[in-house]
C-alpha cells in the first residue's frame, strides 16, 4: 500500500525543464533513490501475502513413525468390490499400522499388526477440509512388497517390489479428481511372496516440499484394465482347487542335469544330455519325487525354436517315464544380465551357481522386445497347451521390482493360447495367478502356512537351504500337515554348485562345505543323506488336504 513516505517521495522530486528534455539535480537522485527503496518494500510485502495464502500442510494419515493409523483389515481375499466406498468392511479385523513380520530391516517396534499371510486387504475413511486451496499430495509408504491404493474406488498409487525406508510420493495429478471435501474411502491392496514383509502408509495433503518420485498414472491405469482383464480370466477358485485336490501331494525339485551349469546348456542342442537327464530322473523317482520344475531359455528358443520344442518334447518323455509331471518356467530375473549361446563357461570354483543367466535378459526384457517375447511365450505355451504332461506354467521367476508389466504381458499372452494347465508366478502375480507359489528358505512357521491357502491352493517352488534353517527335518512335517506341495532346489552335484551356499566366494579346490546348502545326491547317484529320503516319504504319507481360509 501507498503510504505518507511514499507520497512524500513523489512531491520532492524536482525536474528542470530545457526543451524536450529533462535534467535531474543531485536532489532528485537522492529522492528516486528513497522512492525505488519504499516501493522495493510494497512488492516485498505483496510477495510476503501471497505466500501466506497458501494453504497449510495437513497431515491427512500419520505413518507408524509418529502414532500409527487404524485400519479395518482382511488377509483373505474379497468376494465383492472391496475397494468402493459403499462396501461392508465391519466384519474385518481392526488394526494399527504399520503391518508385517520384524526381521533385520523392520524393528520390533515399528510392527503394531503381525501379518504373516502372502495378501493383505485394507481400507480406511479419512475427512479431507479446506479442499479448494490443494497444492500438493504425497504419499509416504514403505513396502514389502507390492502395493496399489485406490481412492473412492480409483486406482490412484502403485508401488512394486519393496523398500527398506519410506518413499514419498507426488500423487497430486492422481489423487486431485478423486479426493474430495468430506470423508473418503482409501483401499489398499499389498502382495507377498517370499522374504520379509511389511506395510506402511502416510497422506500429506498440500506439503511443504513436493516429491520428487512421481508415477506414470496413465501407465498405471491401462495397466489396471489389463490386470481386470486377467483376472476376469483366470481360474475360479473351485477349479484351482478341483486341480489341487488332482494333483496332490505335489513333490518335487529345481531341476538341472549335474552337466549343465544354467538353462542355456541345459536346452541348447549342442548340450543337450538326455542320458544324463534319464539317469538322474530315475533318482528322482526312487526320491519319492512326482513333478520336477525346469527352466527354459529365452535365447534358445530365439535361436533354435524347433529344437527347443523338440528337447523340450524329449524331456517330458522322460520325465513322464519316470512319473515325474514337470512344471516349466518361462521367464526369470536371476541371475547374471544377459544369456550367451554356444559353449557356456565353466563354474567359478566354490561359488554357489556362478553361471546362471536371465531369461530373457536385461535388455530383451525392455518394452521394445516385447513382440519376440510374445512369440516366445506363446510358440512354447501353444505347443503344449493341452500336453498333460506339464502340471503348470510358472511364467515369472522371481521377477524384479521392474519387471510387473512384463510380468503381466506374459499372463495375457500365456492367456490367448487358453491352455489347460494353470498359469503362476512366484513374485508380483499373486492377483493373476491361478494358482499361488512361493519361495521358502527359512525357519518353518506354522502360523504362517496355516493361513498361506487363503482363497486359493498354494504351494512352494523354491525351499530346502540346510544352513538357513530350512531343512527336511523340520519343513517336511510342516508342509504335510498344512497341505502345501513343494519343490526344493537342485538333485544332484553338478556344475551349478548349489551345495555351497549363497554369498560363497571363489576358492581354490574348495572343501566339499558341511552341511550341503541345497541339492539331495551326489554325481554318482548316492544320497547326500539317506535320513532325508526317508523324511520325504514321510512327508508324502503324513500329508493332510487343505481346506481354503474362511473368508
């Protein structure tokens, strides 16, 4: 505003006249001085007003840091629309965030909820004021693992994959045509499959600071139609159960001949060992086993399709010979970037499976290359879709953080082919899959596995690590009586080296290690520990059907 020294200002300035021009004595320049000063001020203090119009940050929803939100909670899976404000949730359980299992990474005292099961459901009103003067959203999370939020129904946030520390969020473009004055309804949808576990929340509306990490909610919302689309397809739960019920008790292992040292040489007709394959699944069957889980190759198939099939058409002779169902992997982010063909390099000595390479690979996993994959996929998948020799497709494994949409894809694909065999993936496809797997290399918890069927039979792909904890004598009793079907990883001795445990490092003619981490005989056929073969059988005659988790 305008005030006295202002007016003061503008009346001494004296201007001397000499034609057109206009001449200013030392007077007027100490008077200009003074007036450009007091206006500096005015535009200071309108800048200093405007701020102050900005509305004030308000924490809608406190993280498990400062006090903990209530939620209504479910581990089983909703029958109807769970996420729309109009849907029932009194006769779910009531709990405090944050949700999950304390481990090295997650403190006793940041858990105010166990949750132990592979899926929990959320929801949650918050009241939201003062709505007109929006600047900002954020939301802070820490996940292990995935996450979607919706809002009044709307998909407005996912988060993959998991972290150790919490993110914040820029949901503004998500969230500022679906929040509104008045109560809201937040749903929360958080997947599990293997390792730790854990969920937390926070909502800041209009931040001090807007985040920096912000999502593709254009992406994300075709994605979603795709995700409905699968799951509009995928099994029902009676006949994910009718096929359960078939099949069990599932008992197998990871299989790869002890003259391969990853799938590529496994599959590769220039290594390609059906007389060791034929050995050594005749070992499986006097094991007790009846299904074995194998991983194809993505290069392979790029480079030799048909004699990939055939291999493949061999190997399930084989298998079958021996009353061994295989279940067959796909696509898998473990563990070295990028597959070769040709002859593969020797094992690193003592290091734990030194040469295993993804499929398809860093660089062919990118959007890009998805069309070869597609061909890939479905060329394999059509070929057998009705071959009652495969039990299932594992279509992912242990896909990374990144690798959801791809994740996804292969489902579609796998899904046009419409083949008999249900479709699974361990990690990031719990919501697609038709069946449920995980991976287990720890202590056995009872707790957990009583609960683990849910809506849906599961069972484990991936366990048996003796130095972890996870050994027969204690998970053989453990996933009888709860149910669960199971692979463990490796049969026999070979060029993998999975008898040295993870993080082993490179030795010279290392010592065979004490105990073996995975694997069940030795290269000449003989078991590693005969007490083990007799705890399979036990397994298999101690076995008890599974009933699905009441809702």
């Amino acid at each position: 505003m305008l005030n006295s020294q202002t007016l003061k200002a503008w009346k001494c300035s004296k201007f001397k006249p000499y034609g057109k021009y206009r001449f200013i004595g030392k007077c007027d320049v100490m008077n200009l001085r003074w007036s450009l000063g007091v206006w500096l001020g005015i535009v200071v203090q309108v800048i200093f007003s405007v701020s102050q119009l900005q509305a004030e940050e308000t924490l809608l929803l406190p993280t498990a840091t400062e006090e903990g939100a209530v939620w209504r909670y479910s581990t089983a899976t909703p029958e109807t629309d769970w996420k729309s404000p109009d849907f029932d949730d009194s006769h779910w359980e009531e709990g405090t965030a944050g949700f999950g299992v304390p481990d090295i990474v997650t403190p006793v005292e940041t858990v105010n909820t166990p949750w132990e099961t592979l899926q929990l459901y959320l929801r949650k009103t918050i009241e939201v004021s003062s709505f007109e003067d929006l600047s900002g959203i954020t939301v802070l999370v820490r996940h292990d693992e995935d996450v979607q939020l919706y809002c009044n129904g709307t998909l407005v946030f996912v988060a993959e994959g998991f972290n150790t520390e919490y993110d914040a969020y820029d949901v503004t473009d998500a969230m500022k045509d679906t929040l509104k004055n008045g109560m809201n309804t937040l749903a929360v949808r958080v997947s599990q499959s293997g390792g730790g576990q854990y969920f937390d929340m926070g909502l800041i509306l209009n931040p001090t600071a807007r985040a920096e990490r912000t999502i593709d909610l254009e992406s994300v919302i075709e994605r979603q139609v795709l995700v409905e689309q699968l799951q509009a397809e995928r099994w029902t739960t009676e006949q994910a159960w009718e096929w359960y019920e078939e099949v069990s008790p599932i008992v197998g292992c990871n299989y790869v001949p002890r003259t391969a040292v990853n799938s590529t040489e496994m599959w590769q007709s220039l290594t390609f060992d059906p007389v060791t394959i034929k050995q050594e699944l005749a070992w499986a069957e006097k094991a007790g086993f009846n299904s074995v889980r194998v991983f194809v190759q993505f290069a392979v198939y790029e480079n030799e399709p048909d004699g990939l099939l055939r291999n493949m058409d061999q190997f399930l002779t084989i298998a079958d010979q021996h009353g061994l169902s295989v279940l067959v992997i796909l696509l898998d982010d473990c563990f070295l970037p990028e597959p070769t063909l040709g002859p593969q390099p020797d094992p690193i000595p003592g290091v734990h499976n030194s040469q295993w390479t993804s499929s398809p690979g860093n660089e062919r996993r990118q959007p890009e290359h998805w069309p070869e994959l597609k061909t890939y996929v479905q060329g394999v998948v059509g070929h057998f879709r009705d071959d009652e020799r495969i039990l299932a497709w594992d279509l992912y494994n242990e896909a990374s953080p990144g690798s959801r949409p791809l994740v996804e894809q292969a489902f579609a694909w796998a899904q046009e082919m419409e083949p008999v065999q249900p479709l699974t993936s361990c990690w990031q496809a719990l919501d697609i899959s038709d069946v449920l797997t995980f991976h287990d290399y720890a202590t056995p918890r009872p707790n957990v596995l009583a609960k683990i069927h849910a809506d849906r039979p599961a069972f484990c792909t991936e366990c048996i690590a003796r130095t972890l904890d996870s050994r027969f004598e204690n998970v053989m009793p453990a996933f009888a009586e709860s149910g669960v079907g199971w692979y463990m990883w490796g049969l026999v001795q070979g060029r993998i080296q999975t008898e040295f445990p993870w993080g082993s490092v490179e030795r010279e003619n290392p010592p065979e290690p004490d105990p073996w981490f995975h694997d069940l005989f030795r290269p000449d056929g003989t078991p590693y520990r005969e007490v083990e073969l007799e705890l399979i059988q036990s397994y298999i005659d101690d076995f008890q059907m599974p009933q699905p988790v009441e809702q």
